[in-house]
C-alpha cells in the first residue's frame, strides 16, 4: 500500500460518517419540537379546565338565616272564626253581596233549565206522536244540543267568576284578621295564635281564658271603620 491510498481511505471514512452526524442532529430536532408540542397540548388543557372551573355555575350553598327578634312567652291564644265570620262587618259586606248574586243566578238558571226541560219533554211527545219527519226531527235535536250546551257554558262561566270574587274576598278578610292578630300580639306576645271552626275542630279542648276572639273582633272593626 502505497503513501497515496492512506488519505483516500481516511477520506472516505470521513465523507461516510458525514450523514450519520446529520441524521442524529436531525433527531434531536424532532425530539424537541415534539416535546414543545407535547408541552403546548398540556398547557391548553390547563387553561381549559381553569376557565371551566371558575365560569361553570356553582351549587347554591344552604345558608340559615340570622335569627332575629325576642322570644315568645309560650303561650297558646285562639281565634274562633265562626264568630269572626259573623260579627266582622267587612264579611257581610264583601260575601253579602256575593251570596245575593249567587242566589239570583241560581233563580234565573233554575228557571232557564226549567224552560229546557219543557221545550225537551214536547219533542219526545211529538217524536211518539210521530208528528215529525226524519229531517224535522233531526234539526230539532241538533238545536236542542246546542241550546243546552250554551246553558251549561253560561252557568259555568257566571259561577266559576263568583266563586272567584268569593276567594278574593276570602283572602282579604284573612289577611286582615291576620294584621290585627299581629297587631294584638305585640303585647300579648304569645308564641303561638291558632284558629277555631266548628266545622274543623282541630281544637278538641280549649281553656276559655286562652281566647282572643273578642279582643280580634274589636281590632277588626275598629280598623275597619277607620
């Protein structure tokens, strides 16, 4: 082997070694961008779950109210209502009216059904009869169909709106009984006022001394003809 060939081997060991720097550089290029992408997912995904945590609605926490305001004395009062119903001036005022166009309706309902009834009973006679012909017999029917279904709506209408005004009157004659029954407690102070009917008797026995029926009843009126 000659002086000439050394550095021509040496040459090509060093041209074929040459790639193999390049491909390992490359490599590590692919690894880093890999790994910054990889980093980059993960940061995303954080940021997602911080936004979602603090913009996502909360479950309302149950927090007691401060309690307020001095004890009761114990004691149990009631009202009884059937005299309340009877003696208070605003319920023969606000129901008085009421009851008398309830019992006019049912009057003028009572005679609208009666006159029904005849006009129905003088179709059955001449249908035995056999007065009527098919068709006569037929349109009769149909305008007796109709005749009684406009009753019916009629009288469904008119009670259903008196019983309307009598649930509002109801409720402002409990509302007010329930102002002067506060009003009287503020020096009675009793921690419990109850109320009695005749026709609930929840209240099975009662001490007379516990009963503030007169004293609500001079409440009621006195406020109302103020």
């Amino acid at each position: 082997m000659n002086s000439n060939e050394f550095p021509e081997a040496f040459e090509a060991e060093t041209v074929q070694s040459e790639p193999e720097t390049k491909s390992s550089s490359h490599s590590v290029v692919e690894r880093k961008l890999c790994n910054f992408i990889a980093f980059g997912v993960l940061f995303v995904a954080v940021a997602v779950l911080y936004v979602l945590h603090f913009t996502a609605p909360k479950t309302p926490v149950f927090t007691p109210k401060e309690i307020v305001g001095t004890p009761g004395s114990g004691e149990i009062v009631y009202v009884n209502l059937d005299t309340v119903n009877a003696h208070y001036e605003l319920v023969s005022i606000l129901t008085g009216d009421i009851q008398a166009e309830m019992a006019k309706q049912e009057a003028i309902f009572a005679n609208r059904e009666n006159a029904f009834q005849r006009k129905y009973k003088q179709f059955q006679d001449n249908m035995n009869a056999g007065i009527l012909t098919q068709v006569q017999a037929e349109n009769a029917q149909t305008q007796l169909m109709q005749e009684y279904q406009l009753l019916e709506d009629d009288k469904e209408r008119i009670f259903n709106n008196l019983q309307t005004r009598q649930t509002e009157a109801l409720l402002q004659i409990y509302d007010s009984l329930q102002a002067a029954v506060k009003r009287i407690n503020i020096e009675r102070n009793a921690s419990f006022i109850i109320t009695y009917q005749t026709q609930s008797p929840f209240l099975l026995t009662a001490d007379p001394t516990k009963e503030i029926t007169d004293h609500v009843l001079f409440e009621l009126n006195r406020s109302y003809k103020k």
